[in-house]
C-alpha cells in the first residue's frame, strides 16, 4: 500500500526543486518507495484542470499537506506562499508533510 503524492509545479518557480528534495527526505524516513507524480502545471489549462493553487503544491492521496488550505478559485501559474509559523514562506513546513502522510490512510 502507497501514497498517491504529487508535486505540483510552473517552470518560473525557483522553490520546486527544495520541495521536491524536502519531499524526497520525509518519504525515505516514512512512506520509503512512494513515487512522487511531478504535474507541471505550467499551462493555464492543465492548471485549471487539477486546479492548481500555485507552486510549489504538494498533495497526498489528493489531499493539501497546508491544515489551513482554502480552495482559491484562480488557478492561474503563479507562486504561492505559505503562512508558516515563521511568517510567509514559498514553501510549506516539513511537518506538514509529515503530518499528511501519517493521517492518510494509503492508497492500495
């Protein structure tokens, strides 16, 4: 039994790629041989499609990792920003992941 993770990502953000390593790192240590889907959402019609908040976005088994994600109609390719106990950050807190992948029962 395995997650269904995606990275959700647009070619013009600089923080994908330390999403993808921060992701890679907390499912070596809980989900080892999870396979991360990479959705590339930079065409406004994919992103309207899997209706994309901005990059980087992370899911599990369709699920936001963010516990305060509001769904916010405008998909367009854009940034996003998390409202972290560190103040706004383009990228999401570790233990948010964590946390996602520990209270989501597995696809299988």
């Amino acid at each position: 039994m395995t997650h269904d993770v995606q990275l959700l990502w647009f070619s013009d953000c600089a923080n994908h790629p330390a999403a993808r390593r921060m992701l890679e790192e907390v499912i070596a240590d809980l989900a080892p041989g999870t396979p991360i889907g990479d959705v590339d959402a930079t065409d406004p019609v994919t992103a309207e499609r899997v209706r994309f908040p901005g990059s980087p976005t992370i899911r599990v088994d369709g699920r936001d990792i963010d516990p305060s994600y509001v769904d916010p109609g405008d998909y367009t390719p854009r940034c996003r920003l998390y409202r972290t106990e560190s103040g706004l950050q383009g990228l999401p807190e570790r233990r948010w992941i964590e946390d996602t992948i520990l209270d989501t029962v597995p696809n299988g």
